[in-house]
C-alpha cells in the first residue's frame, strides 16, 4: 500500500524516525504541505496520515484510492470524519500520547505565574541583585498553589491527569464535565463537580481541556470571564477557538483578570492581527505543550499500530466507525 505523510516535521523534526510506518509499504513523507498541494500530494495514496493538514470532503471526494486515514493527534477535526465514513474510509487518532506532557504544561505555566523565576533571573543579570541592601527580593508578592483552587473544564484523560496533579500540590480543585458528575469518581480530598459558572465564578485557575464542538467554540467569552476574579487566570491547552479572543483581550487590557496562559490559538500559527499578542499579562507559547520527546515517540508508535491494524483488516482508535 501506498503511505503518505502530508505534515511529519512536528512530529519528527530529525528525531524521531518512521522506521515502522516506513517499513508497512510505499512509503512518502513531506515536512509541510500547503493548501495547493493537497491533492497532488495525496492523489494515489492508500493511507494518509495528517496532523493539521485538512482533509475535507471535497478533497476525500477527489481521491478514489485513498482507504484509511491516521490522523497525528487526538484531535480529529482536520478532517471531514462524516465524508470519509460516507466512502468506508476509517479515521484513527491517537488518543492518549500527550496526556502527561500537557498537564506538565498546564502546572508549568501556573508555577511560572506565582514565581516568574524568568524575570527574576533577568533582574539579576540586570544588577539589581547586586544593589539590593537586602539578601533577597522579588519583583511582586509570590504565592502558594496549596490552598488556591483550580477550575479544570473537561475531565478526560487530561483533564483528569491534570486534576491529580493540582491535587498533589495541594489544591483544591473543581471540575465540569457533561457526562461525569458523580462523587464515586473522585480520586482524592478536596475535589468537586460543579456547574461552568462555578467554575469560573470560584477558581483562581481555569484551566481548558474540553473538545471544541460546534455548541462549545467561543463559549469562554465576555460573560463568563466577567465572573471570574480579579486574580485569577485562564489557561488553555486545548483549541484556541474556545475562546472569544477578542473578549479574552478587552478584559486583559482592563484588568479583569490577572492574566492568561495560551498554548493555543485561533488560527495558527498565530497571525499578526491577533488581539491577544497586544494583551497585557497574556502568556502564548506556540501550541507546544504536547510536543516532548516522550509523548511524540508515543505519538509515533500508536501511529504505526493503527496502519499496522488497519492493514491487518482490524483498525483500532475508529473516530467515525
């Protein structure tokens, strides 16, 4: 079979190699394909795996061989998963990889917040140390995670993982999820289901980990950033479009909360009008929290599996089967 990777820089910018995918059949890869290149690129293929090239129905309509696509990720949304089901073609993701590495990312951003240890080092290269009359100083008042609360919106696998790890540090933490509301889910002290207001009502941290649906996309807009306090932040990890970017600004630029913390946007990457990069306190950084080593090289082997199953007449990870 032919097997043809659209975007695989990301994923393996030198190392870590598609031996196993490379050794399932005909076998192609391009860093990055652009919009124009789409069907030339793909035309022939029996499998094609993507990462946030899109696949939409006109394009799967346009390509009779194709059989089976992979998508690198979790998120499937790249693709028109109806208009490949409509054609018998299954679409696999890769559901699990990151879950350890974004929640890292999540209590990473959150320590950086409390403690900012890069603008303190850059006060001492500065000389300020050196001036200081005191042993010690700090450019604005540090606090504990202990005792703050958390407010995590969706509780999948990393949502969930990221709820354990607050807990570990001491938090409290609160968490809305549509399907899972009852306390024999809870792992530990301290933890409750509640409503999205509550959630951003009562929190210090908001921390996003839901799908972006189209009932949900832009949901974190003017109304509910109004009830959140003056201190807390909003940290995202999950898809830029849920969040109202230009409301998410205005209430940055008036004080309306402490700050932001972005891994991701709503076009990437991030374009040069967009509001936030004028934002006080916003912190982006370029949708790299699932990108360690570890999760892309299980990334890599979940992906071999499901060409693997998939040539074998069982494909496994099915998003629309």
């Amino acid at each position: 079979m032919k097997i043809t990777v659209l975007d695989g820089y990301t994923l393996n910018p030198g190392d870590n190699p598609w031996t196993r995918v490379a050794a399932l059949g005909e076998f192609s890869v391009y860093d990055r394909t652009h919009a124009n290149e789409i069907f030339d690129r793909s035309a022939g293929a029996d499998i094609l795996l993507t990462n946030k090239t899109p696949l939409d129905a006109a394009m799967i309509g346009r390509l009779p061989q194709l059989k089976f696509i992979s998508v690198l990720a979790t998120g499937f949304n790249v693709v028109d998963i109806q208009a490949a089901a409509s054609r018998g073609i299954p679409v696999s993701n890769v559901p699990t990889y990151g879950t350890d590495s974004v929640a890292q990312h999540v209590i990473a951003v959150m320590l950086s917040i409390i403690h900012r240890p890069e603008a303190h080092s850059r006060a001492v290269s500065d000389g300020q140390w050196q001036r200081c009359p005191d042993f010690s100083f700090w450019l604005h008042p540090m606090h504990e995670l202990a005792g703050q609360t958390l407010g995590v919106v969706g509780y999948g696998r990393i949502g969930k993982r990221v709820c354990e790890l607050a807990a570990a540090f001491g938090m409290n933490v609160l968490a809305h999820n549509p399907t899972v509301r009852h306390k024999d889910h809870l792992p530990y002290d301290r933890f409750d289901f509640c409503t999205l207001e509550q959630i951003f009502r009562e929190s210090d941290f908001v921390s996003l980990h839901c799908p972006l649906t189209k009932d949900n996309a832009g949901f974190v807009d003017t109304a509910l950033l109004s009830v959140m306090k003056p201190g807390a932040v909003l940290i995202n990890t999950a898809r830029g479009q849920l969040v109202n970017e230009a409301d998410l600004a205005a209430a940055l630029h008036a004080g309306q909360i402490a700050g932001a913390c972005l891994d991701v946007v709503s076009a990437e990457p991030i374009r040069d009008d967009n509001p936030l990069l004028g934002a006080p306190n916003c912190l982006i950084t370029p949708h790299n929290a699932w990108a360690t080593v570890q999760a892309r090289r299980r990334l890599m082997e979940t992906t071999a599996d499901n060409v693997e199953a998939f040539i074998s007449g069982h494909p496994i990870n099915v998003v629309n089967g």
